[in-house]
C-alpha cells in the first residue's frame, strides 16, 4: 500500500522503516496535514499523521476527493480528527492507544521534581561556578497529597509512581479504577474537592468537549496556595489565561507542561532565529517556576518503538482487511 507520512521527524523514520521490512511503500515528508497539504496525498491510499496535524472536517473531505481511504494516527491522542467526518466519507481511522504510558507518566515526574526541586535554576547557577543555596527550597514529596485528573493508562502509571514516594493520592475521573482503589489507595473526588485538597495536581485526560479548558480560572480559585501544576495531556486542558493569572497571583506555585493550546504552530520546529509569535508562551517562558517541554513526553526508545510497530500493524490490518482493536471510526 502506498502511504504518506506528514510531519515525518528525523528522529522517528528509521523506526518506521525497521517497523515496515519494506512492506508498504512510505514516502515521509516534513509538512504536516491541513487544507493545504492534503493535495500532496493524491496517488496514497493511506496517511499517517501526527499530534499536531489537523485533520478538521474540510481537510478530511478533501482526503476523501484524492483517494485516501484509511489514516493512522502516531500518537494515541486524536482530538485533531474530525471522526465523524471521517465516517462520512468512508476513511477508517486508527490510532496507537498505548505504545508507552511509562514515557508519558515518567515525564510528568521529571517535569514536577526539577519544578520542586529548583533544578534549572540550579544547573545555571552551578554552570556559572555560583554554588549559592538561597530560593533553591523544595518539599518532600513524602506525605504530600497529589490530585490526578484522569485515571486511564497514563494516569494509572502516574498513580503507581507518586505512591512510591509515598504520597496520598486523590482522583477524578468518569470511571473509577478499582485496582488503584485497593492497591495504591487511591481516592476518587469530584473535581473541587481534588483542587482544594491537591499540593501537586497532574493532568492525564484526553481533550474533548467536556475537557475544554477544564482547568479554569473558578477551579483555580479553590486551589490550593502554591500548588504545582502538571500538564502532559493537551493544552486547551487548561485555560492558559487563568493559569497565567494563577501565576501572577502566587496561587499556582509552579507550572510544569509538555503541551501547550497553540502549540499546532509553533512546536516541532526550530523557531530559534524568528520574533516568537506567541505572547502567553513569551510570558510563560519568562517566569522561573514554569517549565516548559515542547511535548516530548512521548519520545523514549519504548515509545517510537510501539509506535511504529502499531502504525504498521494497523496498515497491515487495512490491507489484510482485517479490523483492528486500534480502530477509531465511528465514535465520536
Ligand atoms: P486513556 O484513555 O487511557 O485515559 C484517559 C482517562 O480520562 C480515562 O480514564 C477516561 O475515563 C478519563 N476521562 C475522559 N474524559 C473525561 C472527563 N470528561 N472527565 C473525567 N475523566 C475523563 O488515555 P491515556 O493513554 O492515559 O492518555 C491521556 C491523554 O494523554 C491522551 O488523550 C493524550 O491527549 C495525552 N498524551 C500526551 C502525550 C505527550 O507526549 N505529551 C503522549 C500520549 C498521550
């Protein structure tokens, strides 16, 4: 089958290529998916997108007018498909669910611990021979509440770890995980009851309508004073406006995020020699507790591994026809 790779990363084609054994034809280019691009996919059968390509209604319904019959996704989030778009004009979707929700879970940690433990500040004062201790205060995790707003497979890894360091745990989510309840003594709460209560508060949901900017300027408010925010999720999870003002206002002690709202635009690319675009991510890039990543939570060996793996098992199960667990279409 012939299939076109958008946003196709350095890093990632020779996993796709080990992944292939040369069964499917791939060609990899840079651009990712839009309305513009999605010409560039006549002649394909298949395409291959990732997280920050947009596969909105339009942009679906031309792939349909150039042939395209089945798209798979690189990434296990899929809030840039329009599925029920993808319904309509007959293109099966599939995603990579799991490929690795260490990578995610471990990252969020990494975010919170160099977060608490001032570690960036740290690295450059020690870089300039400045051996100073002063604003380097953290706190034990041990004994600290942590909130973690779903519960799926990152969520559960991420519930595993904080209970290593010997943290109490609270969670929402629509479906509660009785293994976590037994085993890592997890508690389930409505949402303002984990804010107010939450010394750290990690987000692991998917980003969908009722998700939209869960994270708002109302919840905030009932946060507790200097918690530590964590978001590997999706940006619009959070309201960037509020937790910007959460910031200012001291009531957010610390920002840590791999994901950004508009992050479409400007992640995955070297924007190094240009006027930075975005004015909350200049500001946000400004202020020392924040950390940010440009959404690599996902990038261990373990990782792109899977994520090829799957990739190419779901094209062999197109071509085979054969439906596979990873598929998406027809819900919404
Ligand atoms: P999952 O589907 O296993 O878990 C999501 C959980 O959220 C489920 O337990 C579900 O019941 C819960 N949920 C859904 N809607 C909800 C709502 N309205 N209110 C409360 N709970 C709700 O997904 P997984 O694998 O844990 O991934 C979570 C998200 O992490 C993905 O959707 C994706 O957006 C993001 N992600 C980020 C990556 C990165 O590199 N930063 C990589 C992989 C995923």
């Amino acid at each position: 089958m012939k299939v076109l790779i958008y946003s196709a990363k350095d890093f990632e084609i020779p996993y796709l290529e080990e992944a292939n054994k040369n069964k499917h034809k791939l060609t990899f280019i840079k651009a990712p998916l839009s309305s513009q691009t999605a010409m560039k996919a006549i002649g394909y059968d298949a395409i291959s997108i990732f997280s920050a390509d947009d596969a909105c209604a339009n942009t679906v319904e031309k792939l349909k007018d150039f042939g395209v019959k089945y798209i798979t996704l690189r990434s296990a989030g899929y809030d840039n498909v329009n599925l029920r778009a993808a319904s309509k004009f007959d293109i099966k979707v599939a995603n990579v669910p799991a490929y690795s929700p260490y990578a995610i879970a471990e990252h969020a940690v990494a975010l919170l611990l160099a977060l608490n433990r001032k570690l960036i500040t740290s690295h450059r004062r020690v870089r300039h021979y400045n051996f100073d201790l002063n604003n380097l205060i953290g706190f034990d995790l041990n004994g600290k509440t942590v909130g973690i707003i779903g519960t799926g497979k990152i969520g559960e890894v991420m519930t595993k770890i904080m209970h290593g360091f010997g943290c109490r745990l609270l969670g929402y989510d629509i479906e509660e995980n009785d293994a976590l309840k037994s085993q890592f003594h997890i508690e389930y709460t409505s949402l303002e009851t984990l804010c107010k209560n939450a010394d750290v508060i990690s987000l692991h949901l998917p980003l969908n309508a009722e998700t939209h900017k869960l994270i708002n300027e109302k919840l905030i408010d009932k946060m507790k004073d200097g918690v530590i925010l964590i978001n590997t999720a999706r940006g619009a999870v959070i309201d960037t406006e509020a937790v910007i003002a959460g910031l200012k206002s001291e009531k957010i002690g610390a920002l840590g995020i791999d994901v950004y709202d508009n992050e479409k635009a400007i992640f995955f690319e070297d924007h190094s020699q240009a006027v930075p675009s975005d004015n909350n991510l200049m500001l946000l890039n400004t202020i020392p507790n924040v950390l940010i990543t440009g959404h690599h939570a996902f990038l261990t060996d373990e990782a792109l591994t899977n994520i090829a793996d799957t990739t190419i098992y779901n094209l062999d199960c197109y071509t085979s026809r054969k439906k596979t667990e990873n598929e998406l279409t027809g819900f919404d």
